[in-house]
C-alpha cells in the first residue's frame, strides 16, 4: 500500500519543524514539491534547505511539477468555482505524481507550509483523488507551526484575551465587514490590504511578512499610524521579491467599535 505523508513544516524557520515532522521527513522516501515558478522558486530553496537540514545523507527522491495556474481574477459568484477548478487541475497533478512516481511499498510525503488545516488545499485534494479511484493509497497529516502562531509569536502577544474569542478569516472576508462580536480578528490572504477600510477606528495590528524566513518583516502599532508603513513596506518588499505572503491581527481596543 502506497503512504502520502502529509507534513506542516512551519512558516518557513527549518527550527520550527516539530519532532513528529522530522520523523515523518525521514521515513520518506519521495517528496512531491508543486513548483510555483521562477517568481517564487525560493520557496522551492526553502523546501530543499529544511530536507538539507534535517535529512543530511540524502537518501529520498525529489519530484517537482509545476503547479497550476489559478484565475485570481475571478470575483463574486464566480470566485468559488474558479477555485474548485483550480483544486481539480491540482488532483490531477496529483494523481499522476502518486501513480508514476510512486511504488506501491513507499512513502510519499507533501510538504504544506504552515499548518495542513488551516487555509490549504492538499488534504481536500487527496481526497479528492482517492474518490476518483484510479490509484488506492493511505495518508496521515503531521500537523506544523502556523504563521499564526509564529506571528503572534514573534510580536510577542496572544491571539485572544481574557474571556474573548478570536476569528481566523480572509481579506475577502473582512472585505465584508468586521466579524460581529469579535474584536481580536486574524486576516490571512489578503493581497487587497483590507486593513486600510478600518484606518478611523481604535484598533492595533500585528503584521508580518515572509515570518520564519530570512526576509520576514514585522511592524506593530495602532492602525491608523502603522497601516501606511506596512504599505509601503509590503510594496518595497513585493517589488524586490516579486511575490509577498503575509498575515495580520487586528485588535479592536475597549469601546472602539
């Protein structure tokens, strides 16, 4: 029986992979890296320098693929469909991966940024394949250090306070208005900077770019002075890069709403 390994490797710090990982990396014997182009090829280096880090003597196969492209231009009705064409054309890459590249006694691992669970695809897309029934496998799912956690981390703060839920959303989401009954609030996937609609009122943000990784930047303040800096930085640093991920908490302060 093939074995998918379904490895969260962090926000980027090869430090930050958990014991569990560094067994699973080790007990791997191919590793499927989705390749998103030259733009973004030091993710792929980032992959590599975890695999140099933790699996020294080599010893395991790498196969890359180029990962899709996906209509980001797609809005209102038509962004969910163009999404679930997006995670189709992915189960297809991934169905052939899996089937040619792997031998019914390995194991196979995917390497997911963050953490599996929260805001990516793979574990709906092996399902996905599985549902097909064209190639039989089992998978488990190593859980990793979100750049949730590192962000909050690093800014030194929590996610919640005493008493007080906290939301995890997107900027499409935030796009629609604040969560209601909810003042501590975690944007993730916001290339629209919605943070700037919330600028007149009395709320602090974390932010950070690239965290975990040798480019990470950070910046923290109330949202009003700190929100154009975080501007101008995210711009320099998309412009040098040619890419950005990055993630923000909001904290609504006592009476601001």
């Amino acid at each position: 029986m093939r074995r998918i390994h379904v490895i969260g490797i962090g926000a980027g710090d090869p430090d930050q992979l958990t014991l569990q990982a560094v067994r699973a990396l080790r007990s791997t014997d191919v590793f499927f890296i989705l390749d998103k182009g030259e733009v973004k090829s030091d993710l792929t280096r980032l992959r590599r320098d975890m695999l140099d880090t933790h699996i020294p003597k080599g010893g395991y196969r790498l196969v890359e693929a180029r990962d899709p492209e996906r209509d980001r231009g797609a809005g209102g009705a038509a962004y969910s469909p163009a999404v679930e064409d997006w995670r189709s054309a992915r189960a297809d890459v991934y169905e052939r991966l899996i089937t040619d590249e792997l031998g019914e006694d390995e194991s196979g691992a995917f390497l997911v940024w963050g953490d599996p669970s929260l805001y990516d695809s793979t574990l709906g897309i092996l399902e996905e394949v599985l549902g097909r029934g064209t190639v039989d496998f089992e998978y488990d799912v190593v859980p990793g250090i979100s750049s949730v956690s590192a962000l909050v981390a690093r800014h030194r703060t929590g996610l919640n306070r005493v008493a007080r839920p906290v939301q995890i959303t997107t900027g499409r989401r935030l796009a629609e208005g604040f969560p209601e009954g909810v003042d501590d609030v975690v944007v993730m996937l916001d290339a629209q900077q919605t943070f700037r609609r919330y600028a007149d009122e009395d709320i602090d943000i974390y932010w950070g770019a690239y965290i975990g990784t040798p480019d990470e930047i950070l910046a923290s303040g109330p949202l009003a002075e700190t929100g154009p800096r975080i501007e101008r930085l995210r711009a320099e640093a998309r412009e040098r890069k040619g890419w950005i991920m990055d993630t923000y908490l909001l904290r609504r302060n006592p009476g601001g709403e």
